[in-house]
C-alpha cells in the first residue's frame, strides 16, 4: 500500500502500472492481483490506506499534544499542510483519486465515505469548541474547512501558492468558522 | 479551442490526444501543429480560453443584472457551480489542467497568473461590498473564497456533493467572509 501510494503520487492515477508498483513493492506482479484483484481493489485499499496514515499524522499527533479544543482543531488541520514527504505523498495521491473521479464512477462511493468520515471528525472537534451550535451548523463548518482545505493543497502541491500562506489562509478560516458558530 | 475544453474535459488533460482534438475539431492534425506548436501550446490556449469564458458565464454575466454589492459578488461565485454543459466542462477542464500542474511544471505559471487575476476579480468585487476593508485583508478573503469553490467544484464533478449543497455551502462562506471584513 505504502508503495502504491508512492507510485500513484509519482505518476498520477492514471499513471499507475502494476508492473510499476510491483517493482516498487518488491514483489510479482501475480502477488499484487493475488491480493487485490484488480486495478480497482489496489485503488480502493490505497484510499484506505493514505487515509488511516493521515489519521495518524493529523488527529493522533494534534490529540496527543493536550492542546485547547481550537488548538487541537487547528493543529489537526494544519498538520495536513506540511512539507514533509509523507504528507506531500498522501495529499498528493488523495487529489489524484478526487480528480479521476471525476472521469471515472468506481471510487465515487469509497471517496463519499471517507469524506463524510472526515466531516465527522472535524465537526466533533468543532462541537468541542463550540459546544452549544447545532449538528448541521457543525457540519456545515467542517465541510467547508475540509473543501477549503483541499483546494489550498491541490494549489500548494502545484505550485500555485507558498505553503505558509495556504496555512495561514486555513488558520484565518478556521477563526472565521468558529466566531461564526458563536458561543 | 472548444474542441480542446471538451477533450480535456471528457479524456483529462493526460488523456488528451492531437488526433483526437483534431476530429474533434473537424481540421487536420498538421493544422493543430500549425497554430498550436505543440502539446504545451494546446494547453495554455486553451487556459486562456476557459478563462476567458469562465469570465463571459461569470462576471459579465452578474454585471449586467445591476445587483446590489454583494448579491453581484454572491452571483459571480455561484455562476461557477450550475449544472449547464459549459460550465460542467469549463470546471472539469479547469480542474485537470490544476492537477496535472502537480505532476508537470509546464503550466504552473500560466495556471499562478490565472489564478492572481481571479483572486484579483473577486477582491474588487468584495471592495465594493466592504470599502473599508484594507487591500491584504480583501484579497486573503478572495483566495479562501476562491479555493473553497475549487474545493466544492472538484466535489460536485466527482459526485461528492450535491450541486445544491455546494452552492448552500459556498453563499454561507460568503457572508462568513463579509462579515469578517467588517463595516
């Protein structure tokens, strides 16, 4: 999974070969579709796996720091604006499974759920702050830091923005969503 | 450049081939050579191109309705998420040429400036709604404004969302970000 992840970062989804990523993992190419079956399995069990790591290197890492409820939501945002390679990788191969899903239908339900398990986070992390807003008020916040936060990445990755200002441009909305849903 | 929208929206910008376009077209390949040079030059015209379209259904658009402020700024941003075949094409293609600018350096700079004369509209707009407003702040809100629709755009084209939910999402930032200008 690391190795797809890696590949699909490299060459883009639409890029990715199983020969490819069978060299890259060190196996036979007979393993690969031994275990996943098909193009499509590999694509659904990389999902599954950039989005377990960025659990770890957002949400664990910002939770294990004791920090206030808004530091913490604002840590575990920001935390997916780094450049380190793990995160380069997995916000890269993320964007690429988002924009081929636009060509393509098989991962749209994979990519809902895993969006939709985002949003929940987020919005619990908001209800900590703000412990008196409504369910859908919450929601509606996480949803919009999550989509804001997405196109800020696929503009750093691309190179059209410096990442300090993608993170400070996140922060400022964090800041706006949270006086937004009052106290 | 038409043809080119629509195979970049319908293939992706990796998906795009010379032949192709030049059915697409109804013109000979050696006539794309001609007034194209090569790949690079499809592809940065065709920038231009949705740019400038996106400019027609947008803000030329929103200008002749004679709006109040900010329902001219609420309908400009809007314009980019309608279910009509245009736009459905102008964002896929705008989207694949954002993401291919991760894996290839070829168009970052024509995408950057793209993006600055957007973020520029949009502060103007937010200007005329908030006058008061320093020049720093307009333009942060215009970005996050801006990157947030690319977000829930992306979202929309992979079927992440619903249309309605995008825009819902999309005029709340709006008056978010108003409100944060102050008076």
């Amino acid at each position: 999974m690391e190795a797809s992840a890696r590949v699909i970062a490299r060459r883009g989804v639409r890029g990715l070969r199983v020969e490819e990523l069978a060299a890259e993992a060190g196996v036979s190419t007979a393993l690969i579709y031994y275990h996943f079956k098909d193009r499509t399995g590999i694509l659904r069990q990389t999902l599954e796996f950039i989005n377990d790591r960025a659990e770890r290197y957002t949400r664990e890492r910002a939770a294990a720091e004791q920090l206030s409820p808004v530091e913490e939501l604002r840590s575990t945002l920001l935390l997916e604006l780094q450049d380190v390679p793990e995160v380069r990788e997995n916000s890269t191969a993320w964007g690429e499974l988002r924009a081929s899903a636009v060509f393509d239908e098989t991962l749209r339900e994979d990519l809902a759920r895993a969006t939709l398990v985002w949003v929940h986070e987020i919005a619990e992390l908001l209800a900590r702050v703000r412990p008196m807003a409504t369910a859908p008020a919450l929601a509606a916040a996480a949803e919009r830091l999550i989509a804001l936060l997405e196109g800020l990445s696929m503009r750093w990755l691309s190179g059209g923005v410096p990442l300090d200002h993608a993170r400070s441009l996140l922060s400022d909305a964090i800041d706006a969503e949270v006086a937004r849903l009052g106290a």
